[in-house]
C-alpha cells in the first residue's frame, strides 16, 4: 500500500468496525471448478491506441479514469519496439474505508488531482529502476513496453462505488479503482494487440490490484499470456473485527469472477486468481514474513501475519510462488539485493520467474 516505496503508516489509527460480518476466509468453493475464460462475459470497448515517443515516458490522459476526489487522471507509459512484451504496474499508497482513516491521510492522494506531473515523477523515481532501466542487463523486463498505472482510489485498485464519508462535514470518496482499470485497458487492447507475454505487476496496494484483476488483463489481451508478480500486497486474512466487511461493503469491492469464498476472506482471492491464472502462467508473490505495514491495516500482530503467510505457501497451486525475508519491513523491490538464507536475491527470484526458470520456486523461510 505504498508509493514511491515510501511507507507512510506512522500516522495510522483503524478503529474495530461492527459492520458486515466476515474475516474468517478460507478457500474457494471446492466445487467451483476451474475458470472457463470464454465464458467470463467481460469485453473491452476499445478506444484509439497510444501513439507516444518511443523509450521516453508520457502521460496519456484517461478522462474515464477518477481519483477519489473525482477529478480524472491517467497513466504513464514508456513503449519500445525491441520485443512484443510489457509490464503493467500498479502503483501503491494505503487504503481508506472509514472517514475517520481518510482523513488522516491513511489512503495516499485520497485528495489530490494526479495529472501529468505526478504521475509521471512516479514513474520515473529511481526506486522503480529494478523494473523499468532499459540499460541495467539485470533487469529481465528491460526490452518490454512499459506501462505505469497511478493509485488514487483508496480501494486497492479492486472499488466500483462512490462513497460519502463524513469527516469534517460530507466528503464525497469516489473508490473506483476496478472501473479505472476498465478505462485503462479501453486504451492498453489497441496499442497491443501483438503482445506476446504481460507481466502485471504492483507494489502493496498495487500488488492486491495485480491479483484482482489478472483475469481482466487477461481476457482484454487474450492473445497475450499474463503472469502476476505482487510484490507486499500479501494476499491473507485481515483482523476478524469487521474490516473486511466494511471495505467491501464501502468500496464495492470486485472480486475474480467465480470466487464464492472472496467475499468471507481475503485470502481466497488467490486461489481464485490461481484458477485463472493455469500453467503456463506464473503467479509470484514476495512479502516480509511480519510486514508491519500489512500489521497495521490489517489489525494483526505480526506472528499472524507470519502465520497467513506460511497458509498461503502451503496452500499455493502448483505455478504460484512465494518468497519470503524474515522482519517487518514491507516491499522487497526497495532491496533487489537483499538475500534469502541460501543466498538468492530478490533480484535472482524475479529473473527465474521472468525468465522461464524450471528451477523457480518458493524461496525463503
């Protein structure tokens, strides 16, 4: 839930909620069965494909796209001829679902404009160079297009629902992260339509966005394989206190579709995503196994969150991996070289996922 990988939680209070029941989680209905991608009815109105300079960032304006205060935004995007391939990122920045965490600031621009001039200093911070430096032979996705979604929704990315909170008089919230993607891709479809190979990526709030909407990404671009790399957006149970209800009550959430067990628990939305993301595809998820930051909004101590994490490893289909550091720091990109106990580096896991690596796998304690 982070921007820039800056974590800006110092401030944060979350009171219990008594809202909608749930937090409990557990996996999808057994029953479910595998998702049939033709028969999810989702299609894409295209609009005019993006016509930019190519290996330099430009901010495309997307006037169906909205930040929470309702004014519209856009994405930045830095496009190549050297391969067929992209990264789609999800920026992070916090969450609100109460007024009283709105105002604190606990969602980042919950009240800004983000134009031009945000959005592309986001995407150009040097944090942000183990994905996107064309020069470093390092980096696997350096010949790709890419693609920087901004974060202003307060709804990890996931909300359909204009909400009035009431903090200092009414406030009009719009948490409309889901429709923005709709917008975005509006745009994305016609600008690739020879994709080979999508990696939607994202930080924290990011990464929770990446993994609700894999199967949108994927059904917009079918001719395209999407893999998912989450990066801090750890995919566990919140605090049985409410919350979970009230954030999907108050954003609308939406979930994969299909998933009868996303409305009780987080949790269960990697499964669902796992039903849809089939092999070949890969799903990649790093976390800090006592993320103080998912801690905190989340309503957990930071052994639970250790414990949700270890579930999620355990339970994890076959083409989904997991690595772990131990410690409560939160987004492993912010350290690409910082090593698990057998000497693999943040870095080293991402390039086995990116590049085909049979010998990829969970990593870490």
């Amino acid at each position: 839930m982070q921007t820039r990988l800056v974590t800006l939680l110092g401030i944060l209070v979350l009171s219990s909620c008594t809202n909608p029941p749930g937090d409990s989680g557990g996996a999808p209905d057994a029953g479910a069965g595998d998702y049939d991608l033709p028969s999810i009815p989702y299609t894409v109105d295209a609009g005019a494909p993006i016509d930019a300079p190519r290996e330099s960032w430009t901010f495309v304006p997307v006037p169906d796209a909205h930040c929470a205060n309702g004014t519209s935004t856009g994405m930045a995007v830095n496009l190549t001829d050297r391969s067929k391939r992209v990264v789609v990122f999800l920026a992070g920045g916090g969450a609100c679902w109460e007024a009283a965490a709105c105002a604190l600031g606990t969602a980042t621009h919950i009240t800004d404009t983000m134009g031009a001039d945000p959005v592309l200093a986001e995407a150009r911070a040097p944090e942000l160079a183990v994905l996107f430096d064309r020069d470093d032979v390092r980096n696997p996705f350096r010949d790709a297009s890419f693609v920087y979604i901004p974060y202003c929704t307060g709804d990890l990315h996931a909300g359909t629902r204009v909400q009035t909170y009431d903090w200092f008089g009414p406030k009009r919230v719009e948490h409309v992260g889901a429709r923005n993607m709709d917008a975005y891709l509006r745009r994305l479809q016609p600008t690739f339509p020879q994709a080979d190979r999508v990696w939607l990526t994202g930080i924290s709030a990011g990464g929770y966005g990446a993994t609700f909407h894999a199967w949108r990404v994927q059904k917009a671009l079918p001719w395209a394989r999407v893999d998912v790399l989450n990066d801090s957006g750890l995919i566990i149970d919140t605090k049985g206190d409410g919350r979970y209800g009230t954030m999907r009550a108050n954003w609308g959430m939406e979930f994969p579709p299909g998933c009868t067990g996303c409305d009780t628990g987080l949790s269960a939305v990697l499964g669902a995503s796992a039903r849809l993301l089939t092999t070949p595809r890969r799903y990649g998820m790093l976390g800090y196994l006592q993320d103080g930051t998912i801690s905190l909004y989340f309503g957990l101590e930071g052994a639970q969150v250790q414990s949700g994490l270890e579930a999620a490893r355990t339970s994890a289909a076959p083409n989904v991996k997991t690595f772990y550091l131990p410690g409560n720091a939160h987004v492993l990109l912010a350290q690409p070289d910082a090593a698990n106990g057998v000497g693999l580096t943040v870095r080293g896991w991402i390039q086995e996922f990116a590049a085909e690596e049979p010998a990829w796998d969970h990593a870490g304690p």
